[in-house]
C-alpha cells in the first residue's frame, strides 16, 4: 500500500519566533519534508519573523543548518533543499512594537491562503494578533496557529480566548496540539467508526477499563524554572491526555467534519465527574543513575508541583457510566513510551478453566516510540497436553502493514501544519473545548494545593511511587507494563 501525497493550495506561511527552539526542531524540518514529498506547491512562501537582526540569507543558514541535524539523510537532497531555500524569506519584526510591521505587510501576496503560526510565548500572542488585525496584515480567510498552554486556568484561558476573539473568528484560530497529529490517534476514529467489529462493543457493558499512559525518560532538567510552574497536570493531563480521552470516549459524529467531532468531544469533558483525592497520586523523581532529582533540576527545594501525576477518572453518560479510565503520565519513567489500552471483560460464562491461562482481551494503540496496534486476543497453546490458553498479538505496525512507503509516516507537525493550510480544524482544539477543560482541572488543582499536599517520590527508571500501583491494585486490576 502507498500512501498519496495531496497538494495543497499556494501559501504564505509567516513563523513568528521563526529562530525559536520549535520552530528549528519541528515547524521548518516538517515544511522541507512535505516539500520534499511534493506537497507544498513551489509558489509557496515561509517568512520567517523574529527579534533577531538577520536577512533572508542568514536565516536561510538557520534553516538550511536545521534540516542537516532534524532530516534523514535519505530526505536530505542538495538540488531540493536549494530549491526549498529560495521560497525561504526574513523580517526582523518587534513583536510589541512597530518596527518590521510595514515590511511584512508588503511581502504579503493576494490569491494565496496567509496562515501566521504564533511559535511565541502566550504573552505575545494578544500583541501580535492586534498587530496583524490594525495593520491590514491578516483578512478575514486568514488562519493563524496558536501553540499551548493555552492558559494555566480557566481565567487565563478565557482571557486568552477573548483576546484572539477581538480580532479573528473562531474558524480562523487553530489550537495545534501535536498528539492529535499522529497517525495512530486518527486511526483510533477509523477503528472506532469504520469497523463494525468495534463500536457495538465500544461501552460499559463490555469493557472493564481504560488505561492511558504517557511515560517520558527525559526529566525536566534544562527547562525546570517553566516546568516548575506547571507540573504533569498542567502540562499533559489537561491537553493531551484529555484530548486522547475524547476521542476514545467520545460518540458518533453525525459526519466527520470539524464541527461535528468536536462537540462531541466537549461532550465528553463536560460529562467528566469530579475527581476524589484519594484517586490522584502525585510524584516527583528523586536523584539517581548520576543524575539530580526534579528538586535540583528545578532549582526550588520547596516545590510542590507533580512531575509524574496517576487519576482514575469516571465519565457520567449512559455510554460509559461505571467503567473507569487510568490515566498516567511521567518524567524519568523505565521508558519512553504512549499507549492507549482498552481492556475488555470476561466472557459472561468461560467453558475453560482459568488456570489454563485466561487473560482479558485488549486493544493496545501504540502512539510512541513505534506506532501501531495489537488486539490481544486468546489461543490455544500449541501442542499436547491438553487445553491450555495463551494470549497472543495480532499486531498491526505501520511499518509492516503499509510497506516501506507507506512507512515514512509524516511527523505530526506536518499533517498539522498541511491541514491549516486546507481549512481543516478537525484534529485542532476549539475554544469551549479549551476552557471546558480548565473548569473540570480547576478544582482538582485547587484541591491538592489547598490541602498542602506534597507530591511523593519516586526512583528515576520506574513507573512511579508505589500508590500509583494501589490506585488500580485496590480495584483488583493493574498497570499495563511501561516498555518501549
């Protein structure tokens, strides 16, 4: 199977914080490949914007020095890559100011779609937003790209929310949230919605639990002032996670179209029960392995913000009332790995013995490091001595069901960033989304603050403290294995 390259219409992308981290890792390493695959049209323009004082040909360094260390060697083509420079362009623009405004206004073109992607700091994103609006910059077809947090509460969030209101419409503002870019994620409303096999089964009446893991290796060294001020329930639970428990939980869109898929995901958050505190446990990783703890790696011995953060959340609709969903995510974990687990019942009546060997069935989705999906199902053991059940893979990799084309699956930046440039807004967070939740994370943030609660420690290259393991032992279930 190939996959197919759709072209999309000629652009003009401006990156604001275009000699940022991101922008250098993600955003223009993604452009290259996707004009490498044949999918940005050679009238496409990227204009790079930014404090520094550079012209066209010393950001064509920064980018040109980009793709050299975050593309392939396999992609990494001379000829293309000139080429790909020559649609490459700079202004040097004060953010809060005016200076490079009347520049970039002129470089702008009619007859191709402007999409501004705002690589900035929240702070900035009001001042850039009335900039584009008062100068004429930005009409009324144009997008622009917002990146989280998008607010650290429910206030902020809808301060922001107005702010980007004043001066675009909701159809035009494209929360990116780069989980809901990867394949797998998407595949999971395939499976769901284009399989009869699934969704009749797909609720309380046949699945025990949910589990969503997000477990990271790296700790917060190097950003730990930042991180400090947000924590695993901020910075994962609230976006991604949520995300990724919208669309598993979510029902049936009447059509899949932008609108449709996300009210029914603000469906699901505004069905989410509160949470107990005796269903949260909090961590931080304490030294070890030759390395510092989250407290130094934080520079504050006081801290009390959660580098690894476990739930068990309920969902209050007919769908899924009484089966749980396990979220977890965390730094310094055993290894790098995200995964959604749907784990199914017992049969109603088994004619087997269950010291043959049962175990439940399970829909694994891999989302990192490779992606993909295993249906654990169970056999017979092969050979004599009787009926004896194991619990085998049918696994389906990307790498191995699409081939080796079909394998070069685009980072999700990618797909993202070709989707603003459609008009698509399917796989990008609306606002109510955004704050609807914030008012369910408000109060258990507010809760464990309130309490003075400090998070418990946790041996760097586990999977967390020990009451993470009690959240689901008590409930007579466990905690998937954290492998890559």
């Amino acid at each position: 199977m190939v996959s197919r390259v759709i072209p999309v219409d000629a652009f003009d992308l401006v990156i604001f914080g275009g000699t940022g981290d991101l922008a250098k890792r993600k955003i223009l390493p993604g452009l290259y490949r996707r004009f490498w695959a044949g999918q940005m049209p050679a009238e496409s323009r990227i204009i790079g914007a930014a404090r520094a004082d550079l012209d066209d040909a010393g950001f064509r360094k920064l980018v040109a020095d980009a793709i050299d260390e975050f593309v392939s060697q396999d992609k990494r083509d001379e000829a293309m890559i000139a080429q790909f420079l020559e649609r490459i362009s700079y202004v040097s623009i004060d953010a809060t100011g005016t200076g490079g405004w009347d520049q970039l206004k002129a470089m702008m073109r009619s007859g191709v779609v402007r999409a501004f992607y705002f690589s900035v700091a929240p702070a900035l994103f009001g001042a850039i937003a009335e900039r584009l609006s008062s100068n004429g910059i930005a009409d009324s077809e144009s997008r622009i790209v917002v990146e989280k947090p998008f607010g650290r509460d429910l206030a902020s969030a809808q301060a922001l929310n107005a702010t980007l209101a004043a001066h675009f419409a909701e159809r035009q503002i494209y929360r990116i949230d780069h989980y809901l870019g990867k394949e797998t994620v998407q595949n999971l409303m395939a499976v769901r919605f284009a399989n009869i096999l699934f969704e009749p089964i797909w609720k309380a009446q046949y699945i025990d639990h949910v589990q969503i893991t997000v477990a990271e290796t790296v700790g917060v060294e190097g950003r730990g002032a930042y991180y400090d001020k947000s924590g695993a329930m901020r910075d994962m639970v609230q976006n991604h996670m949520m995300q990724l428990l919208c669309l598993i939980a979510m029902e049936p869109p009447y059509h899949f179209d932008p609108n449709a898929v996300r009210d029914e995901k603000l469906k699901v958050i505004r069905a989410l029960d509160p949470v107990a505190p005796q269903d949260i446990v909090r961590g931080q990783y304490l030294a070890g392995g030759g390395q510092g703890g989250y407290i130094e790696h934080s520079e504050n011995p006081a801290s009390r913000t959660e580098s690894y953060i476990a739930m068990k959340v309920h969902i209050s609709n007919w769908r899924w009332a009484g089966t749980p969903f396990y979220l977890r995510t965390g730094k310094r974990m055993r290894a790098r790995a995200s995964e959604i687990a749907i784990v199914f019942k017992e049969p109603p009546h088994s004619i087997f013995d269950h010291a043959s060997g049962w175990r439940e069935n399970q829909l694994v989705i891999r989302l990192q490091p490779n992606e993909g999906m295993n249906l654990m199902v169970m056999i017979k053991e092969p050979g004599p001595g009787g009926m004896r059940l194991v619990q085998v893979p049918l696994d389906m990799s990307f790498a191995d069901a699409l081939g080796e084309e079909g394998a070069d699956i685009p980072d999700a930046y990618e797909r993202l960033i070709m989707d603003v440039i459609r008009g698509n807004q399917t796989l990008f967070m609306r606002g109510d989304e955004v704050e609807a939740a914030w008012a369910w994370a408000d109060p258990i943030i507010e809760g464990w603050e309130g309490r003075g609660e400090k998070p418990q420690g946790y041996d760097p290259g586990s999977s967390g403290p020990d009451d993470a393991l009690m959240l689901m032992h008590r409930d007579g279930r466990r905690w998937r294995e954290i492998r890559e």
